[in-house]
C-alpha cells in the first residue's frame, strides 16, 4: 500500500514501558484512551485493548495462562495473540495492537485516533 494513500490506516508506534515491568502471566495496563494493556505470556508480549467486550472491565485484572486472559468479572476467555473470544459471555473479539521490542524496551502500535501521551513518559 502506498505510503501517501489516503485510506491507508493511520497508527502511531509508541514506547509503552521496559519489558521488566511486565511480568510474566500478569496484565499491565497503560495510560491511554481508550486504554490499552500488555500480556507477557509463554515469554512473548502481547498488546490488546484492555476493556473487556462483554462489559466495562478491565482485562489486566485477569488471570493469563498460555497466551489467554480471563475476564476477573465474569469469566470470559481471550486469546492474547488474536483477541478472539474463547468462551462466553463475550462474543466479541478484543482489539490487538502490533507489539515491538526494542532491546528491553516495549513499543506498541497504536491508531492515531488513541490518545497516548499518558504513555512512555
Ligand atoms: S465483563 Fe468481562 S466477562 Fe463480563
């Protein structure tokens, strides 16, 4: 796709944190609207939207195992790699952001329409 086109999506990478501050089968929420989290699981990082679709809650507060997060509210199932929902009662999938490290420094790649500058301060 053309750099100049005019329906080419719009994103912003962005420094989220150092990969030590997110640990291991654990959610680490950032500081952007609307509010993003990284997943650190099965030694890769993950970048998803962190409100869960089946109601308002954040999904950092869940439990992760083999690159899935687990709704803390009701339970549903997300696979960390593609933001699919694995089990009800969500049906809809969570949006995933593009994740590059960066030595031990996380970047994550966001749409521009996110407002990123609580991020990477
Ligand atoms: S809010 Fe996540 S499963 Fe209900």
């Amino acid at each position: 796709m053309p750099e100049n086109d005019p329906a080419a999506p719009t994103s912003q990478w962005v420094r989220a944190c150092a990969l030590d501050e997110v640990e291991e089968d654990e959610g680490h929420r950032l500081d952007t609207v609307p509010p993003v989290s990284l997943f650190r699981s099965g030694g890769e990082v993950f970048c998803l939207d962190d409100t869960c679709t089946h109601e308002d809650f954040s999904l950092a507060e869940g439990w992760v195992e083999d690159c899935v997060v687990e709704c803390a509210l009701h339970t549903a199932k997300f696979d960390l790699r593609s933001g699919k929902a694995l089990s009800a009662p969500a049906s809809t999938p969570v949006r995933v952001h593009e994740v590059r490290l960066e030595g031990t420094e996380i970047y994550v790649r966001l749409p521009e329409t996110y407002d990123t500058s609580g991020v990477g301060k």
